[in-house]
C-alpha cells in the first residue's frame, strides 16, 4: 500500500507516517526520523518517492490540497528546486544515496555551500562516512571564489543535462633542480615588454629553463629573452643586474595589477620547485613542469594556470571552458586565487563521472 505525505510548507518538509521510517529512510535512505515511525523528507527527496510511485500523494497542510508528481513540482517547493531535484534523481539512478548538508539528516555534514553529503555506494545516512559535498547550481548562477569548497559542483544547464566538476584544493609541487644555483650579476636589458640576458650560463636555460635562446636551437651560449615576470624574479635574486623595481614598474605599465597578481604566482611556482612557462597557447597565465632535469628532456606540462584575486566571482560557463580545454590538452586546470598581501590560494577542477 503506497503512503501519502502532509506537506508543511513553512517548515519546508514532507511529513510521511505509517511504516515510513522502515519503507524509506532505513532501507533506502530517505529524510531523518522524528518519532518510531513517522519520518520527515525534504521536498526533493518527497519529490522523487512521488517520481517513483513510492509515494502516493502529498497532502498541502494549507489548505487540504492533494498534490502528485506532477503538481507538487510545478509548485517548486523550496530554493532551486528544479536543478535540485535533477541531480537528485540523476544520482539515485547511478546507485548513490546522498542527504541535505543539514544536520538534521546527516550527524557531520559538509559545511560551506554544500547542498548535500553525496554517500559511498552501498552506504546511506547512517553510515558515518560521506563520499563528498555536493553544491548544485544552474548555468547562470555565478560562483564567488570565496565560495570554493572541496567536493562536487553540478551545473545544470539550459537543457538540463548536469556537468559534474571534482573540486580540490591544489597545492603544487616539483622537484626542478632544486641543487642548481642562480648565478649573480648576469647582464641584461630591458625591452618594451621583456628583458634579454647576455651571455648568461648553460645552466639558466638548459637546466633551470629561464627564457628563450635568441638565437633558437643553434646557439653554443644562448642570449636569452625573458618575460618580465622571469626577470622580475630573477632580479629581486640578483641574477640579474637590473634594478627589481624598475622591471616590475614595467611590468605593471604594460598589465596593470595584473602584472603583480601573475609575479605572485610565477614566486609561489618556482619556490615549490615548478617550472611556470607562458600559458597562451592554451589561453591560460601558465603552463607548469613539476620536474625539470634539462630542457633537452623535457616532458609534457601537467597543469594550466589561470590567475585570479581572491575575490574573482566565476561564471559556470568559463568553468566548462577553461576545465574542457585542459581535458582536451590532458592538463589539470589550476585556478590561482591572489589576495591584496600576495598569498596565493590554489584550486583545481576537474570532469567527473559519479
């Protein structure tokens, strides 16, 4: 015999009596006991017992009104409904049962943004452990970088197809020849927009991977030419007999605050023992080496980096841009979040299939 629902508008919940708590909560994950039997639902989670058929009707506590599938949808019942009640259904159909990020449901629940605790397949509510947090916004919703947590962000677009992105926070690291020394005092000039070293040591190109030889492949001691993020850090270290203000002065008149924002980031690399190369082939601020012996052997990169203040507000669009063109590319994309002292805050996105 399928159960009815009395449906609490100003609570927000679906209040299920009968065998209830056996029917949908302990067998199959469902809202979170309020007495022996009787259970309370979330109206996405009422939603989809009414989807499935597992649910009869639910009655409107307001006024008496008798609500299927159909009708109690077409009330959206609660903040972001429709996109909520998408990836609800999409993942109960790939095996998984997940909860509201609310302690009433869930003893520990994911903090910050988080919509729901996503549970490892074959565990439910009770279980203690949660897979991820889930945050589920439409196509058109921004994201504030302050809002970034560890988990899952679901967009769902216009047509309702669900994008799934795996967010983590990314910290760096390399091991780039860390024993091969900067040398001091190297000549150098500075250009409009870059910098060139003269007759700088091997080391600095083939080993450490500063610059581009003027002269290309031919070179027996190359004359290098540097951006002026390379030389900005090269002469705050001396390798370089160029005053430091005087090439990151430059820097700003030819980027703006970008300039420094990107040199924040290029220093965290290089003390990480990464190698930052330009990232504009791939539209991006870099392209990173983690480990660099000699440019002779050098590898593919791993990551692109796009540099951002901390308080950057993403549109879900350019998210889909960004992390497809670096799965297209087989790089992770890293987001480099910049505050006002130049603390860096890093963060990746990547595709999943739950």
């Amino acid at each position: 015999m399928s159960l009815e629902g009395r449906f609490d508008a100003e609570a927000g919940l679906v209040y299920v009596g009968g065998d209830a708590r056996q029917r949908y909560h302990d067998s199959r994950g469902y809202g979170y006991p309020i007495s022996s039997n009787e259970i309370a639902l979330s109206p996405v989670e009422a939603a989809h017992l009414l989807y499935r058929g597992d649910l009869e009707a639910v009655v409107d506590d307001a006024n008496g009104a008798r609500l299927d599938f159909q009708s109690f949808v077409a009330r959206e019942p609660g903040d972001h409904f429709g996109v909520r009640f998408l990836v609800y259904a999409d993942l109960r159909s790939r095996g998984f049962y997940l909860s509201p990020a609310d302690e009433s449901w869930v003893e520990d629940p994911p903090t910050g943004e988080a919509d729901f605790a996503v549970f490892p397949r074959g565990k439910g509510p009770g279980d203690g452990e949660i897979a991820y947090a889930l945050r589920i916004i439409g196509e058109r919703t921004d994201v504030s970088a302050a809002e970034l947590a560890e988990g899952v962000l679901a967009v769902v677009d216009e047509e309702s197809e669900i994008t799934y992105f795996e967010v983590n926070r990314e910290e760096p690291t390399g091991d780039s020849n860390p024993d091969v020394a900067l040398p001091q005092g190297c000549e150098a000039d500075l250009l409009a927009d870059r910098v060139v070293v003269w007759d700088p040591p091997l080391e600095l190109y083939e080993r450490l991977f500063y610059g581009q030889p003027l002269e290309g492949r031919e070179y027996d001691r190359p004359t290098l030419q540097c951006s002026l993020l390379e030389a900005a850090y090269l002469a705050e270290r001396g390798a370089i007999d160029l005053d430091p203000a005087t090439v990151r002065e430059r820097g700003r008149e030819v980027e703006g605050d970008r300039f420094e924002r990107r040199l924040a980031v290029y220093t965290d690399l290089r003390e990480r023992d990464v190698v930052p190369k330009t990232g504009y082939k791939f539209g991006a601020d870099f392209r990173t080496y983690a480990a660099v012996d000699s440019v002779a052997e050098l590898d593919h990169s791993e990551l692109l980096v796009r540099v951002h203040p901390a308080d950057y507000v993403f549109e879900p669009r350019d998210l889909a841009l960004d992390v497809r063109l670096a799965h297209g590319v087989r790089k992770t994309m890293v987001f480099a979040l910049v505050d006002d002292d130049g603390d860096v805050d890093w963060w990746s996105l990547e595709r999943l299939t739950p």
